[in-house]
C-alpha cells in the first residue's frame, strides 16, 4: 500500500484505540460523537430494552452533536460517504450517503434528498450495502471471485465519491470503506503466518490484489479532494484491529445451562421441522423465494426462535453476538442483585476453554467502571470481555448442544475477529514528519479535526485533541455558529419498517453478526 506508507512517512502513525467493545456499532457512533457509549447509548447493532424485553435496531436519531453538526453549523462545507450509523440522513451543510443499517435504496439515504436521484443516474449501479450473500457465496471456495467482489464495492465507493467532490469544493469529507472489514472476517487466516490455514500464495493474491487497488482508491480520492485548494489534512482512520478468531462462546446455552435464564421451547415437532430448515438454509438457498414477499416472510419466520424466555423465572439475560458479552441483571432488589452478581462473577471467573484449558473470560467490566453519561442506565449491567481470539454469542441457540466451538473453516464465515488496537495515519500541514503518536484513542479524532480547521469543540465531546500529532499547538478555538439541524437525540422504532428490519437483519447474517 504505497499511498499509505508514503503518509506514514510525511506525517505521524501510532495505534488508535477503539471503543468498549470494539464493534462497528459503537466504535463509529464514538467516532461521530467524540463520546462514550454512556452518552450516546450505542453498544451494538441493536439495543435491548429492559421494559418491553425487545430490540430496537439503531439509527442516527440515537445521537446528536457529530462532528458533521459542528463543522457545518462553523459554516464549513462537509461530506459524508457510506460512514456507518448515519441512517437516516439528516440535513447537514453539504452531503450525506448514509452506510451500514441503510435497509434500501427506497428513502432517507441522502442529504439533500433529491441527491439519491442524482447519484443513481451518475451511478446506476450504486449500492450503500453490497454484500448480501457473502458468507453464502463460500469465500473459502474461491477467494478470487470473493476478492473480486471486494473490489468492486471498493470502486463503487470512489465513483460516487469523485461525484460528490465535482460538485464543489468542500472543507470535510469522509469515505468509508467497508469492504476491508470484510476481506478480514473471511480470509484472516490465509494473512496471519500464525494461523494453521496460513498460505503466501493466497495471502499475496489479497495483498496485491486487494488491498493494493484499495490503496490506489485512496490516492485517487486524496488527490481530487486536494484539487479543491488550501492546506490538506489527510487522516487514514479504522474502527478497530483484527485479530485470528479461535472459539465461540454460547454464552446464552450457558446461562440456561447454569439456571441464570430459564427459558420455553416450543413443541418438539416444530422444533424438529425448524431445527432441519435452520441447519440446511433450505429455504435460503431459494432464490426465488427472495423475490416475493411472502417468500421473503416466510424465511424470516424460520429464522425466528423455537423458545420463548420465561422472564419471571430469569435472573440474567444477554443478547448479541460476534464480540463482546453484554450482560443485564433482571432483578431489581438491591441485595437479591448483589447475591446474583457475586454468583455469576464465581462463576464467569472458573469458566474454562476446554480446548485450550485457559479461560475463556479475561474481565468483567461493570458499566459505570468503563462508561459514563447521561444514558449509562441503558447500557448492559456488565461487559464481559473474552480472551484473545474468542467470540460471545450471547443468544440462546437451541440447535446447539455444548458451550465453546472452535471455529472451522467453510463452516465460520469469521475466520478472524475485532481487535481493540485499530490505525491512525496522520499527514499534512504542522503534522509531525515520519513519527509515532501513543494513547490516541477513537473519541479523540472529532475534537482533533474540528480544533485543527478552527471550529469550536462542544463539551459533549469528550476526547482530547491529539497535540503530539503537531509541530504547533492548537486549540479548541471559539467560531461564529450557523444554525444547522441536526438528529433529534431519542430513539425512534419507527424509523425501521417490518421489511427494513429483514433487510438490515439478511445483510448482518450475511456478514456474520447474526445467526
């Protein structure tokens, strides 16, 4: 990746931290905000509500005060290419196409609105989310057709792009790329020399195949933006790291098994019907199911759960899957609460890989030990961070007898996983030269930018400005403010309609996030 190494040698390179838990929900909901998830309430795709016992997908009216929203009410042109969680669109000064949770292409994917139009007629082709079937199209098999693939949302991306930056010069852009993300779930294995599937045959088709033409995107996208005039910050930026995937916990087989969470299975011979059409996707392979409603209906109902959860005979619940443990305590007297937590923890603490014979938790994290902020009391009661290389699954999953599964090529669409050690590659004006930056963390990259481009940084950010990246120092700096709207901070369950739901919820199993 030429274009990156020569940034790391104009300008400053170091580990960025992400959030806790690294995931894409709510490290780039840090990212937009500058804040925790205690303040922004965003620790994974969907959120639980302890009243009505559901999930709620998240949607950008979660949260306010972006970085977008700071630098457009600054006067600052701005735009905003596929980052994720920004659906809906919301009215910033300048452009928005909005990236992962966009459910279609059918409404509030753009700011302004009419530049949906404008951009399918540039881009006929234009896709926010293209990797439906991923995981089913066995990137194992045939990693060049997967890599291919790849490579084209990655073009896709930098038309739109190159679209958006002839309109007119702006002072901010942002394009995401999630294709990365991607490539690195499914083929870590064949990259990592530690790894047992390890092969440089098939790790220099990626590199050179993949990971080069994404390098040349940028360069193609930093050079157009720099045609517009004036000094140029250039900032390379990831949500998290990666890291090889071994072992999944079934953290929710788990709770049952140990009498935290009781729960009520269906008839055996629904479950028996249920359990056949789960295991084989039969009816997922069906493509021309997908082309109906009813048949699109039909395959949501089998992916349906065959048990219900007795709540008033649960203590514990968990929810999520691919990362990190979140934990909710259901009863609400203090001291019952306490004794649940010292038991649990007993035994969380001794939990133990069988295949490894180390422990499968490496820490609990309580939420008011690792976050803070007005909606704190919406977060899980514990983060259970696992050890290096494995996964929590924290739904229950009837289907599967045992606790911890090691994972298996053609079998795990996740061959590698999160780390919380993602990259920051700095470069530009007062940028310190061929030098390494530590302690940066995600919340600190919105502060930063808006301090270096002179606008004022609000209090609800909370991350610092990275001073060691510059020669010079520079401040959080008071402007002029522009009244610019911004998303109403609550949540609305009406953003996401039935069918929206089962799209958002195919792409996410496409990928690997649900089950």
């Amino acid at each position: 990746m030429p274009f990156l190494s020569e940034l790391c040698r104009q300008g400053c390179r170091g580990v960025l931290e992400s959030t806790i838990p690294p995931k894409t929900p709510s490290a780039w909901t840090s990212f937009q905000t500058g804040s925790n998830p205690g303040n922004h309430g965003v620790y994974d795709f969907a959120l639980w509500d302890h009243t009505t016992h559901k999930v709620n997908y998240v949607n950008s009216r979660h949260y306010s005060d972006t970085l977008w929203d700071q630098a457009g009410s600054a006067g600052l042109r701005v735009g905003v290419i596929n980052v994720p969680m920004t659906y809906p669109a919301w009215k910033i000064n300048g452009y928005m196409i909005t990236g992962l949770m966009t459910p279609s292409l059918e409404r509030d994917w753009t700011w302004p609105p009419e530049l949906a139009s404008d951009i399918l007629s540039a881009e006929p082709d234009y896709h926010v989310f293209s990797f439906e079937s991923a995981r089913r199209g066995k990137p194992h098999r045939n990693p060049k057709d997967f890599l291919d693939r790849m490579t084209e949302v990655s073009r896709n991306r930098t038309r739109i792009a190159l679209h958006i930056l002839q309109k007119e010069p702006l002072d901010l852009f942002m394009v995401h790329f999630q294709s990365p993300d991607v490539v690195q779930h499914a083929l870590w294995g064949y990259m990592d020399p530690g790894h047992r599937h390890y092969s440089p045959r098939i790790r220099d088709m990626i590199f050179g195949g993949f990971y080069r033409y994404l390098d040349e995107q940028f360069r193609i996208i930093h050079d157009a933006f720099q045609a517009g005039g004036g000094d140029c910050l250039t900032l390379a930026v990831s949500d998290h790291g990666f890291q090889t995937h071994t072992h999944q916990f079934q953290f929710g087989n788990w709770l049952v098994q140990e009498g935290f969470l009781r729960i009520q299975k269906l008839p055996r011979r629904f479950a028996v019907l249920k359990d056949f059409l789960y295991r084989t996707n039969w009816l997922g392979s069906i493509s021309i199911l997908k082309q109906s409603r009813f048949g699109r209906k039909l395959i949501a109902a089998v992916s349906q759960p065959v048990f219900t959860v007795d709540w008033e005979h649960s203590r514990v619940f968990s929810v999520g899957q691919g990362g990190d443990g979140f934990v909710f305590f259901l009863d609400s007297d203090p001291d019952r609460r306490k004794q649940m937590e010292s038991q649990l923890a007993e035994k969380v603490r001794r939990l133990v890989n069988p295949f490894t014979g180390h422990p499968v938790i490496e820490k609990i994290l309580p939420r008011d030990r690792i976050y803070h902020g007005r909606k704190l009391d919406t977060l899980p009661d514990w983060i259970l961070k696992p050890a290096p290389g494995i996964t929590v699954n924290g739904d229950f999953n009837p289907f599967r007898s045992g606790i911890v599964f090691p994972i298996r090529k053609g079998r795990d669409f996740h061959m590698g996983t999160h780390h919380p050690d993602g990259i920051l590659l700095v470069a530009g004006p007062r940028v310190r030269s061929s030098s390494r930056i530590a302690g940066a963390n995600l919340i600190d990259i919105a502060p930063t930018i808006l301090a270096w481009l002179g606008v004022a940084v609000p209090k609800s950010m909370e991350g610092r400005i990275l001073q060691d990246l510059f020669t010079h120092r520079i401040s959080r700096a008071k402007t002029e403010k522009f009244p610019v709207a911004s998303p109403p901070a609550v949540s609305d369950s009406g953003v996401y309609s039935n069918e929206d739901i089962r799209n958002i919820e195919d792409r996410l199993r496409d990928l690997g996030y649900i089950e």
